[in-house]
C-alpha cells in the first residue's frame, strides 16, 4: 500500500504541479495541494472510464488535448491581431460597422472550433 503512495506522490510532483509553488503562505501551499489532488483524480476518473487506458496513457491524453488547444489559442492571438491591422486600414473603405461583423463571425468560427477541438478523439489529436 505504501508503495501505491509514492507512485502518487510522484505523478503529482512531475505532472501536477504539486510543491511547485514558489509563495510561502500557507493558504497558496493549501490550495495547490488540493489542486493537483483534483487534477489527478479527474485523470483517473477518466482513466477509469476509459477502461482499457492506462493512467499515464490518459494523462499524455489529456496533456496533448490541452497543448494543442494552447497552441491554436496562441496562434489564433497572432492571426487576430493581423486581421485587426489590416481591417484598420480598411475602415474608411468598408466601414466601422462591416469591420465589426466581419471581426465578430471570425471570432465566432475560430471559438467553434476551439471548442470542438476540446472534444476531439485521441487520434484525432495525434494526428495535428
């Protein structure tokens, strides 16, 4: 039983965040305690669920879906600012309003498929 202890108190070092805090105030330690105590049991949650996966399998999972969504985010935030600058210098052209609703339907199609991508099976998410 002992060993089962350590095995979770090093998947929660490595990949939880646990003791990664860098605050000396007892309420911050406390609450990234609990935190990386949720992020694993959400994990093995979906691990058990799962049924046939491992729990580093479900993990890597997990952790691959949230860097792809991280990367396209950051993407989209470069890719935003470009289409802004450059529906700037249209505005006399277009107009003020036309810029809004084209600004508002791109925003719009990307949230979509950000949120879909959350979503996305595990292959799906290999392959991107």
């Amino acid at each position: 039983m002992r060993w089962s202890i350590e095995v979770y108190f090093k998947e929660v070092k490595q990949n939880f965040g646990f003791l990664a805090e860098q605050s000396g105030k007892y309420q911050v330690a406390y609450a990234l305690i609990h935190l990386a105590a949720v992020r694993y049991l959400l994990i093995f949650e979906a691990m058990q669920r799962n049924g046939n996966i491992s729990f580093g399998e479900q993990r890597d999972l997990q952790s691959g879906k949230l860097l792809v969504i991280s990367y396209s985010n950051l993407l989209w935030g470069l890719f935003r600012a470009i289409i802004t600058g450059v529906f700037e210098q249209l505005e006399e052209e277009i107009g003020k309003d036309l810029i809004e609703k084209l600004t508002d339907g791109i925003d719009g199609a990307v949230e979509s498929f950000l949120n879909d991508a959350l979503h996305m099976s595990s292959s799906q998410v290999r392959g991107l």
